[in-house]
C-alpha cells in the first residue's frame, strides 16, 4: 500500500486523467444484466484503472434519482478499501438523501479511502421548482454538509483506555443550520476525515452561446463558481467547450477538469493529447473519459491515453505516494474554524 501525502511535491501541477463510470449505464450487448450488481467486476475495473495510471474513478449517478445499478456511494465506500492510490468521487443527486446522512457517509468514504474521496454535486428534484429551485436545495445541502465536516476537529478523538474516555467533549461542536427544507443541530456521528471536508465536484455543460445566456445556463454557472472546489466542464455532448471554458476561467474558476468521450484508434488519440496540452496551457487541471457504455471487464480499460498524454509532456502524478484528493486537484487543506479559534485564544492574551 502506497503511503498518503497531504501535498503533492514541489513542481509543476499534475494533469489529472481520471475514468468515469456509470454504475447505472449501458452494458454490452450479450452482458447478463445482473454483472452491474456484480462487486467483483467492479474490483476488477477500479484494479484496472488504477493499474493504468488512472488517477481517479468517479462514479456517475443515473438520470434519475432512482435507477438501475448500484448506488454510486456505496459502491465506492465498498472499493475504497482495496485501492492504494486512485481517488474515489461518487456523483450525489442531491434532494434525495437526508443532508446529514449524506455527509456522514461522504466522510466515512473518506475515512475509507484514507483521504482519497471526494463528491460530484448533482443539483436533484427537490420540487416542481425546476433547476432553479434544485440549485438552491442544493446549495442547503452543501452548507450543511460543510458544517457537519467541521463540528468534529482533529483532535476530537482521544481513545484513552485508563481512564475510559473516546472523545474530548470540548472539541466535538454542535452545529446549527436552518434552511428552507430541513434544519440541522447538532455535530456529525462520523469524526472528522483524514481531509477534513472532502473535495467538491460540480459538473457544468458546455453551451453555445445563446444557451450560456439564458436564465438555467447563468445559475448553473453562478452555482459551480460559488460551491465547487473542482468544475467537471462537461463536453461528452459533441459541443466545443472552449468558449464555456473561458467563461468560467474569466469568472474566477481556480480548477477545471473537461469531460469527454475518449478518442478512438490511434490517430484519434495523437490528435487528443495535442488538444490536452492546449487545455492544458489555458490552465484545465485534467481530463475525465466517459465511455458510452460500460467495459465488458478489466481487460477493456483502455489505459494507452493516459501514456499518450505524458509522452506530450503533461505532468504525470504517478509516483510511490498516494495523495490526497485535495493536493492532487490542487486545493488548499480545510481550514477548521473551531481549531482555529482555539489555537488563536491559547496563543492570544488568554495564555
């Protein structure tokens, strides 16, 4: 097992190449349909992609809130113990799940993982409001859940046999939330997790002009600035995501990652790592491949692109430390404020 770093050395920044997956998607013709609830054919991919240098499998979630395959969560607080380096990111319709159980189980993902998780935001059907009123349950959501990862603070934990005591008390924090679905008081169940608050993921289509322009296209944009620690820029659909990418680099975005369907054949993908390296000039963090349809098993992991990719000259990641998803996407660690405070009343006129 590989050792966990919370940063990544000093040098150039990684170009992240990650897999996407759909728990939920289509199977291969002649596939028995029951190989999606299969865990070790699951095994069998995330071994693969990490094998292939892959740096993080993210789970996608299906188009409903309900549908075939596993639970994208689950799925991956199941892998994540039997994984060394990759990064485990589930999709999250939010809207479904209770905001407090969706914290603790992100964070218990990333207790799994060892610091290896994080969660791809999916604004979901809180109401008949339409997006807008999906953005704003969602934004609750992620409020909420930040909260809960910061009630506990490091050292909350103190397991002390002799005189019986699991926790310090004073450091365990009730958190108090209001929104306008649900209201929270009280800390997570779950201590704090190797990162604190895991990295989040919101995903954004690549739009035309006209499209970017209208009331849905703003507020999404709007939302993945103001949330995400990472953007995913969608551009599976066929549409040119350079002018959405200036967009959100002219509207402050630290961290892009583009999504894409992967090249075909050789010459497909010589012509693809140019245009990484482009993207990667304009500042994209990584690419993400999406397949339409889900590999028949391990053997089917492509994993050619991500050596054609560093044969351009893109920074690789691969190495004997296996960091954190925050270092690898180039976040800064997460910040306590109850820590903080207290740090800041001991070394004040408080001492």
């Amino acid at each position: 097992m590989t050792a966990l770093t919370e940063s990544l050395p000093a040098g150039p920044a990684p170009f992240t190449v990650g897999l996407v997956l759909d728990p939920g998607g289509v199977l291969p013709a002649d596939t028995p349909p029951a190989l999606r609830y299969d865990r070790a054919y699951w095994e069998g991919l995330v071994h693969a992609a990490e094998a292939g240098g892959f740096d993080q499998l993210v789970l996608a979630g299906s188009s409903t809130s309900i549908g075939p395959g596993l639970d994208p969560v689950l799925l991956a607080s199941a892998l994540a113990p039997g994984t060394g380096r990759i990064a485990l990111v589930p999709e999250i319709v939010t809207g479904v799940l209770e905001p407090f159980h969706l914290a603790a189980a992100v964070q218990t993902l990333d207790h799994l993982s060892r610091g290896r998780a994080g969660w791809l935001v999916r604004p979901g059907p809180a109401g008949a409001g339409g997006v807008l009123e999906d953005l704003a349950d969602a934004g609750e959501t992620i409020a909420a859940a930040r909260l809960l990862f910061e009630s506990w603070e490091e050292d909350a934990e103190i397991r002390d046999l002799d005189t019986g005591r699991y926790i310090d008390r004073d450091r365990v924090h009730p958190i108090r939330y209001r929104g306008s679905r649900f209201s929270i008081h009280g800390p997570s169940y779950v201590p704090r997790s190797p990162q604190g608050s895991p990295p989040l993921l919101v995903r954004v289509p690549a739009l035309s002009e006209a499209e970017a322009a209208s009331r849905s296209g703003r507020a999404e944009r709007t939302f993945a600035l103001e949330y995400a620690d990472t953007i995913i820029l969608d551009a599976t659909t066929g549409n040119n995501p350079d002018q959405t990418l200036r967009a959100l680099r002219t509207a402050g975005a630290a961290r892009v990652l583009i999504e894409v369907a992967p090249p075909a054949g050789a010459e497909a993908s010589a012509a693809f790592a140019e245009r990484a390296v482009a993207w990667h000039r304009l500042g994209v963090a990584g690419v993400l491949l999406r397949h339409a349809t889900l590999p028949r098993g391990p053997e089917e992991v492509d994993t050619h692109l991500p050596t054609e990719l560093w044969a351009q000259g893109l920074p690789a990641s691969v190495g004997g430390t296996a960091p954190r998803l925050r270092a690898l996407l180039g976040v800064e660690p997460a910040r306590n404020p109850f820590s903080e405070a207290r740090l800041a009343k001991v070394g004040g006129r408080d001492e």
